[in-house]
C-alpha cells in the first residue's frame, strides 16, 4: 500500500495543550516512519492580514518580533521530544507571521505535508491564543486534518467510524485502511440517511464495504442511523458507542444543525469525544 504519511504538520503555541499534540504526533511519527514540523504563527489581525499584498507570510524572518523568545520555546519542546522518543523522530520547526488558518494553508501547500494535527480545545471558556480551523484547512489546502482531544492518542485504534452518504466516499475509505493497517482495527461503516435518501445510501453502504473486503483483511461492519445532518449523528453515535477515529469530509459532513452553529462555525472537531480525521472527498 501507498505510504500516505511521511510529513506532518503540527501547529504550536507552547500552551500545554499544544505540547501534548506535539507528542501524539511523535506517536504516529513512529508509528508511520514520518517526520515532524512544528509551526509557530505570531498572530495579527484579520484586518491587517487583508492588507498584506503578498499574504500572511509576507513579513520577512528576521523582522517577527520576539523572534529570540519562540526559537528558545521550540528548543526545550524539541529537547523535550528527545528525551522521550530519542533520535526515532526527526523534529523541525518554522516560525510565521500572520492569521493561523491562512499560515497553515500557505505553508503546507509550499511544502507537501501530508498530514495536520491539531490539539483539540479544552474548553469553550478557557482562551485561546491558537485559532484554527480544522474544517477550512481541510477544504483549502485538500490536506487531512486530524484533530485530538487532550485525553486521547492515536497509538490504539480498536474502531474506526467512516459515515456513509449518498456517494462512495473513496478518499474516507483509502484513509482508514491505511491507518487500521497498522492495528487490530475494526472499520465501522455508519450509514446516515432520511426518508429521501434511503436507497442512495444503502447502495454506497455495501459499495464501500465490498471495497474494503476486496481489498484488505481489515474487519469490517455497517450500521444505519437516520439523521437530517451528519455532524449531529456522528457526535450522537460516538457518545453511545466506542469509537477511536472518526473520518469525515469538510463542511457538509462537520456542521453541527442550528441557527447559531451556522453563525458561528460550530463545528464537531470543535467538541467530539473521539479524534476526528477531516478528509476533502477529492
């Protein structure tokens, strides 16, 4: 099979929630044979990121302010790295400035990463001072996005939840036999469909099961929810039923229902129980 991992992305901003990411990515880092590039974005505003002709990674280098202080931060993250996983990762980092999302985007089109982590917030009221979008970069930079809750790693992955809907998620499926390769993985195909699209999605339910027992050893199963929206019925489903990966398309699968969600971007990497890969269909 395709090594489909060999570069990840993780964004950082030295809180400790970042750290942790940063050592889960060292865990698939071992896992995939990859190597790791942490990013550092020193932030400005929307406003003046839209003013910048050459877009958010205009400012030269040597010019970011508090340059000295960040380079010091990512040695005792990297010296951190060592001391836990020795020489097994190689770790590099870069520092930006400019909005987090549009940085991430630039970067990882620039340089051909094959994957993005991204630790989960904690919680709604705590600041952040790291403002991404799982879903854009996703959608913008056609790159999977992995986003982790604190309390979770990538290092057993009993079941794998790919929602299914009115088409052969192709993408979703190549994903999740790569990963489950490597464990003793279940793949759970979970159908998603209402009175009009019932027939649709059956069809493509047995089509990705077939596909996947064609072509793998992987174990596999399907089940059925009737749902008007995907995000909603994939937080649902995980919450009754173990779940250790969740893989999903941008934007019509992760919008959570409701007026505000739409206002507000409510997303299900915001706040799901189970890591959540967000994969673009093409």
């Amino acid at each position: 099979m395709q090594k489909l991992f060999n570069k990840i992305l993780v964004p950082v901003d030295f809180s400790a929630k970042s750290k942790m990411a940063v050592e889960k990515a060292c865990d698939i880092a071992k896992q995939y044979d990859c190597n790791i590039h942490l990013l550092h974005v020193v932030a400005i505003s929307p406003f003046a990121a839209i003013a910048m002709t050459e877009g958010p990674m205009a400012i030269p280098y040597a010019n970011i302010e508090n340059k000295d202080v960040i380079e010091v931060e990512f040695k005792k993250l990297i010296n951190t790295v060592k001391l836990l996983y020795g020489n097994t990762v190689k770790v590099e980092y870069s520092i930006l400035q400019g909005t987090w999302d549009e940085a991430i985007i630039d970067f990882t089109n620039q340089n051909n990463y094959d994957l993005v982590l991204v630790g989960q917030k904690e919680s709604l009221l705590k600041k952040r001072r790291m403002i991404i979008n799982p879903d854009k970069i996703a959608a913008k930079a056609n790159i999977p996005v992995i986003t982790i809750p604190s309390n979770k790693r990538i290092t057993k992955l009993y079941t794998i939840v790919i929602p299914i809907t009115d088409f052969l998620p192709v993408r979703k499926l190549m994903y999740g036999v790569y990963i489950a390769n490597g464990f003793d993985t279940t793949i759970k195909l979970l159908g998603i469909e209402n009175n009009n699209s019932h027939e649709k999605v059956q069809h493509y339910l047995q089509k990705a099961a077939g596909l996947i027992k064609d072509n793998s050893t992987i174990k596999v199963n399907t089940q059925t929810i009737q749902s008007d929206n995907v995000a909603a019925a994939v937080n649902q489903f995980t919450r009754q039923q173990p779940a250790d990966l969740v893989i999903i398309n941008p934007q019509t699968q992760t919008k959570m229902p409701g007026f505000f969600s739409s206002l507000f971007g409510n997303i299900i990497q915001k706040y799901s129980a189970p890591p959540i890969l967000t994969v673009n269909p093409v």
